[in-house]
C-alpha cells in the first residue's frame, strides 16, 4: 500500500520555498534510496541540511512507548519523518508546501503508518488524537502563520487540543543566546548578525526564546512538564545531545557551531569560551539549541 499523499487540504499555493533546488532534490530522492555519495560531494546548505541522516539524531535516540501514534507538524522535505516511522505505529505529517511534502512521500513512500498532509493545520481536523507532537524547528514561526495578538502562546495551546491527556510535545528550536551568535553566527532565520540577542527589531514574522523564556512560555500554553535537553552544535545537526542531569563536563572541548550557507564572523574561540562558561554553570544559558519534551 505505502504512504499516503493527502491533497484535501491543499490551497493550491506553496507559501514558501528554498528555490529551485527543491526541484533538484525532488530528482534525488526519485532516482536515490541512498544518499550518501551524493552528499560526500555536496557543499550547499539546502541539500545538507535536507538529506543528512545527521537531521535524525535529534529524534532517534528517544525511548518512545510502544505501539504510539505521532503528528509531525511542519515535516518539510522529510528529514526525520522515516526516523519516526520506524519507531511509531502511526505518523501524521502536516506541510504547507505541495513542493516539499512531494520530496518527504518519495522518501518515505515505503512506510505503510505514514500520511502526509499538505495545507495549513488550522484548516484540519483529525478524528484522533495524538501520543506524540513534533514542532522540529517550526515554533518560531508561528508569527506568520497565527495570526493573533499572542500566536506562539495561541499555537501551542492548539497544539494541545491534538495531545492525548498523558501525549508529549517535542520542540526542537534554537536558543535565541546562543554562544555562537555572540561569537558572530547569523541568526539562522533572519541572516542578520546579533538579531536574537537584541530582539528582532521590526521583525513579528519569527521569534526565538532563551531557556527562561520558552519555560514560561510553556507553562503559560498549558505545559507544566518539561524536560531540556541541549543538542549540540544545534538541534538540526546535533553530534550530542546533553541532558538536565548531564551537562557538559569542563573537559568536553566543545565544537565551534559550524556554518555552512554564509560567511559569517568568529569573534573568539568558541570552544574555549564555552570551557568558561561550563565551569562558571552557565552552559543551559548559552546552549546554541534546545529539545524540550513537554506535556500537562
């Protein structure tokens, strides 16, 4: 039977797009079950950050129950969706672009638990509800897509309607202090230097929180339970995952946060500055991303 490819949402208008290497990673996944020799060779951020199976580590080490039902909102080109469908009995993915959401059936259109659905989730309905909600570097946009006069805290409180009563959301999102911003990264929405650090100016469209901000946000939408983690560079390639109880020792030697679509500054020597800011407890603070596990 395979994956289901679910139009009755649809608008008939893709609302955004990396361009035309969409199309090229459309041909990949056509003509590809596997990718690496083609990203052994491959430099552009977009086929990377779409196809490597580093994408999964942020989810494929999570204890999920047995025998689970999953709703991945916002599943883009598919970069965790086979990772959930070996680990679900069901997987419900939401993509607003026709364009992207092709890309993740053809990837994974060998999963019989899988649906995708294309068009906006305010416009859906769903006769169950879910163990598991994924928003897997979707939250920040919520400014764009809800319109209301407190759309992340009115996104997340939608999301809850979906959960079953003990259901778990899982958010991976970058934290808007993050070290590497201050050693000079682009923030990663905007390309503007410094730009989380001081608050999006002007900016309504997308919007970043730092560890106290997101806890209360959570709190406030309905979610009492959480549990932090920290992917390290960054929840979308994460090489570790740190946990609340296991934080990084003062001898991890952590990695420079590593840039792969624009030039960017190197103020100072990450990997020595995070050794201070270890020793001095402060590394939950300026962590580049965090994974949050939360529910009621």
């Amino acid at each position: 039977m395979g994956a289901i490819f679910n139009l009755d949402f649809y608008s008939g208008q893709d609302f955004y797009s990396d361009g035309d290497i969409e199309d090229e990673l459309l041909h990949i996944v056509q003509n590809h079950t596997e990718y690496d020799s083609i990203l052994s060779k491959e430099s552009r951020w977009a086929i990377l950050y779409h196809l490597s199976p580093i994408r999964q580590n942020i989810i494929n080490w999570y204890p999920f129950e047995e025998g689970a039902n999953c709703l991945e909102i916002g599943g883009g080109c598919g970069a965790i969706t086979g990772a959930l469908c070996e680990k679900l009995e069901s997987v419900k993915v939401v993509e607003l672009s026709k364009r992207r959401a092709l890309i993740n059936h053809t990837r994974h259109q060998k999963y019989d638990n899988l649906e995708i659905l294309v068009g906006n989730l305010n416009d859906m309905k769903f006769e169950e509800k879910f163990d598991y909600i994924t928003l897997n570097g979707v939250l920040e946009y919520a400014g764009s897509f809800t319109h209301t006069d407190e759309p992340y805290k009115d996104f997340l409180k939608q999301i809850k309607s979906y959960l079953k009563p003990n259901g778990k959301l899982i958010i991976a999102i970058e934290n808007r202090y993050g070290l590497k911003y201050f050693a000079g990264a682009n923030e990663d929405h905007t390309n503007k230097v410094f730009d989380s650090i001081t608050g999006y100016e002007g900016n309504k469209s997308v919007c970043t929180f730092g560890k106290d901000e997101l806890e209360e946000l959570l709190l406030q939408s309905g979610y009492p339970i959480q549990e932090f983690y920290y992917p390290h560079p960054d929840y979308k390639m994460p090489l570790e995952i740190y946990s609340q109880e296991w934080l990084p020792s003062y001898y991890a030697q952590l990695s420079q946060a590593p840039n792969f679509d624009t030039q960017r500054y190197e103020l100072f020597n990450e990997t020595k500055a995070f050794e201070g800011i270890i020793k001095n407890n402060q590394f939950e603070f300026f962590a580049n991303s965090f994974l949050v596990i939360c529910g009621e």
